[in-house]
C-alpha cells in the first residue's frame, strides 16, 4: 500500500480517527428489531445495522460526534436532536447487532478507523466483544472493549465512552462489504448501549478515492426505512 502523508500520521497510533473522513455514518434509530439503513452516507457506500435486539428511539450519547471523531452526527440534519434520538443495545442471548457497510463505488478505499459510543448498564466488568470481517476472504478481526461510563435511565441522554477500531492497512474493494458484529458473554438487563457509530477512510487526494467521491464535501443520503422483510430474506 502507497503510505501517503496523511496515511503516515494514521498511522501513529490514536490520531488516525482525527484524520479521517466519514464514509458511512449511524446515530438514528427506532423502537423496532429489524433491519435499518444507514443515516448518511457518502456517494456510493451504502450501511445496515441488523437490531436483533430491539434498538430505542429516544437517549443516546450526549456529544454529538462519531467516537473520538470531531465530525458531527447531524450533517444536513439540524432539525434533529443527537441526544433523543436512539441507541441500539448489546445483550447476550438476544440476537446480534451487526453493521454492514458496502463499497458501491468503482474503486478501493483505504479505512481509517470504526468509530462508536458506548456505555454499560449493569457491570462494569463486562466485557463488549466485536467481531468484524471484510467479504470475499479479505481481513477480519477481533478485539475486546470496557466501557467505563454508566448509563441507567433507558430514555435519558448519557456520558458515553467515545471508542475506537484502528482498521489502517485495510481495504475495502469495489463491491466487498465489511461487517462488525457486537456481542457479550455478559447475562441479563441491557448490557450495553451503542451509538453515533460510523466507518471512516483515510483521505487521498488522487486515484481510488477522487473516483470514489470521498470527500469531506460529498453527497450524504438521508436514511430511508429497509423493509422488516430484508431480515428474513
């Protein structure tokens, strides 16, 4: 891969969510189990979140930004309010929430990081597992998070932990989808509380991403409702 100047600050270790450019972005979501489309999304790249335990419509992370990102989750939407609009649960025993997001576009994109918020309900002992993988064999992973803030009043906004996947060095190709998948070996209540969840890329001035569109500037897509069918397609 061409390390490119913004690729080697990426590459530094923490800084790699500061410069990085959102592609597909999560922060609205209903009472509903079911499958979702993603709330903006650069020309192109298309998202799901699959709630197999049923999300909430009202609280959330109070900051208003993607993890440690400085990018807002209300672009093009100022009527909205981040901190009442949702989050989605985490709880063992009750369905996966998987997010998967598609390169639509004709080109590869270099990613940067998967950014979220999260907080714990119950224990602060437990432990928030997340699985990912890139489609038609290419890299996977595993990593483990704590959350250290609480979060107990189920509709009522909250101090979320701005969290973090380095994914610098991978790439997604024209048509492959990368998909992360949430879990705990945790029991009982709502274990976990996502939100403001969002995949970014590394920002390139030529080639791939100028032929993907991938600018801070680009088109974002206000999400539309997937039908409850999809989840059973």
């Amino acid at each position: 891969m061409k390390i490119t100047p913004l690729l080697a600050v990426a590459c530094l270790g923490a800084s790699s969510a500061a410069h990085a450019s959102l592609l597909v972005g999560f922060h609205d979501f209903d009472s509903d189990s079911n499958v979702e489309a993603h709330d903006f999304a650069v020309s192109g790249f298309s998202g799901t979140v699959t709630d197999g335990l049923s999300s909430e419509d009202v609280g959330g992370s109070n900051d208003n930004l993607y993890g440690p990102t400085s990018i807002p989750v209300l672009p093009g939407s100022p009527t909205l309010s981040a901190t009442q609009d949702g989050h989605v649960k985490v709880q063992e025993g009750s369905g996966s929430l998987v997010f998967a997001i598609t390169n639509g576009t004709l080109g590869s994109v270099s990613l940067a990081t998967f950014v979220f918020d999260a907080a714990y309900k119950e224990s602060a002992t437990s432990d928030l597992v997340l699985n990912w993988s890139v489609s038609g064999g290419g890299a996977s992973g595993s990593t483990t998070f704590n959350p250290s803030h609480q979060q107990t009043v189920w509709d009522g906004p909250g101090n979320y932990d701005d969290l973090a996947l380095d994914l610098v060095g991978v790439t997604l190709a024209s048509t492959q989808t990368i998909s992360f998948t949430f879990s705990t070996l945790a029991g009982g209540g709502e274990t976990f509380r996502l939100d403001n969840i969002a995949l970014t890329a590394i920002p390139e001035t030529t080639g791939v991403m100028a032929l993907a569109g991938l600018m801070v500037s680009g088109a974002f897509f206000r999400r539309r409702p997937v039908a409850q069918a999809a989840a059973t397609a």
